[in-house]
C-alpha cells in the first residue's frame, strides 16, 4: 500500500508538489489517515464536526479539496491543529494548510516579501502564488494599504491559485553586477545612459499613472545599467 500523504511527482514547472497535479481527487484512505490524525489531535471532538453528515460524502469532499494541496501544507495544517480547541471543517483546515487563502494574511506576506527581495535577500514564501500575485502589484504593496487594493488583489491572488502549477520563485542573491576586477567602465556610454535617464525625467509628467512612471524609470534605469557595466 503506498504511503499517505505522498505527493506525486512533480513537473518541472512547479515549485510545491501537490498531492494530486492532475486535479483528481486524492486517494480516500489518504483522507482516512488524515481523519486519523486529527482525531489523535483533536479526540472526539473531530467526528462532532460533521456528526449529521454522511461519511462517504465528507471523505470525497476532502479528498477532492485536498487535491491542489502539497503535503507539506497539508503537514503545516495538522501541525496548527494542536494549538486549537476545536476541531476544524473543510474550509477552516484549508486555512490552516494554506494561510495566504485569507487575502490580507497573503498581502502582508507579499509586503515583507518584495521588500525583503528589493534588499537581495531570500524570503520563506508560505506559497509561490503569493509571489507571483505581489510581481503585479510592486507599487501598490509600497504606496498603498490592503483596503485600498482589495478587490484587485484578491481576485489576482485567487488566479495565480488556480493556476495549479507555478515556476519557483526568482532567488534576489543570483541578481549580481560583475565584481569590480570584471568591470569595464566607458565613460561614452555612461554620459549616454545618463543623458536618456535625465530625458526620461524630464517626460515624467506624461504618464497618467504613478505606475507608467515607475516601471519607464525602472526600464531606463535597467538599461543604464547595462551600458555603464561592459563584464
């Protein structure tokens, strides 16, 4: 019998291995193990949760939710079960799998995460969709507040979710300018980058929005970069 709670081998494309990548519903004696588990966490209180409910439906529910799910979050839940009183449904065990569900909790972990990643430094992701969601709003995640993009993101959120399989996520300590002993400076090109960059600044206010600013600045600034470092 093969071992609860396995992921299937995963494609290349895709960071977290889910338990089930073709969207199949998992195994029902993984479910079974699952249900184990918690009730060994939990006692009694875990069969009172679903006590007027049919059995057999409550498994095939679960093992169809728990699909998209890797084991590793699915470890991250029974682990976060030890510290609750009561015994969690379905939607509350998924939260407790995958914190970034609730949008706000995922917010704030794409706020400390693009900031830590604007530092060159490494960052935990809870899930690589909360990454690619906050690749779309770098802006927004430093000049405004969660309420204010809301809406916006969180239907990005829960698109990048259901996208089932996701590239890992860039590492910012790989993004390095040659070391100074590989570095050819021309003084030719820098004058020119330097002159479109103050050109560039100069046609700021052409821009209907703060983030057409950014990312044209960003571009010169990339381009820039470029021709003053020849490795």
């Amino acid at each position: 019998m093969d071992q609860p709670l396995q992921p299937t081998t995963p494609t290349s494309s895709m960071s977290m291995p889910v338990l089930s990548p073709d969207g199949t519903p998992v195994p029902t004696r993984w479910v079974e193990d699952l249900f184990a588990r918690l009730a060994a966490i939990l006692g009694g209180s875990m069969s009172n949760v679903y006590a007027s409910a049919d059995p057999d439906r409550v498994k095939a529910a679960w093992a169809e939710a728990l699909a998209g799910f890797s084991a590793e979050e699915v470890r991250r839940g029974l682990a976060a079960t030890r510290t609750r009183k009561f015994a969690p449904n379905l939607p509350e065990f998924l939260h407790l799998c995958r914190p970034a569900l609730d949008p706000e909790v995922a917010w704030i972990e794409a706020e400390q995460g693009m900031a830590s990643h604007a530092k060159g430094e490494r960052f935990a992701w809870t899930h690589p969709a909360v990454y690619w969601a906050g690749r779309q709003f770098g802006f927004e995640l430093r000049s405004s507040s969660f309420e204010q993009c809301r809406k916006r993101w969180t239907a990005a959120l829960a698109a990048e979710f259901a996208k089932g399989a996701w590239a890992t996520p860039a590492d910012p300590t790989q993004r390095r300018i040659a070391a100074p002993e590989q570095q050819t400076f021309n003084p030719e090109l820098a004058a020119q980058a330097r002159e479109k960059l103050r050109e560039l600044r100069r046609k700021m206010t052409g821009y209907s929005t703060p983030q057409e600013q950014e990312a044209a600045l960003q571009r010169a600034e990339d381009q820039a970069l470029q021709q003053e470092v020849e490795p």
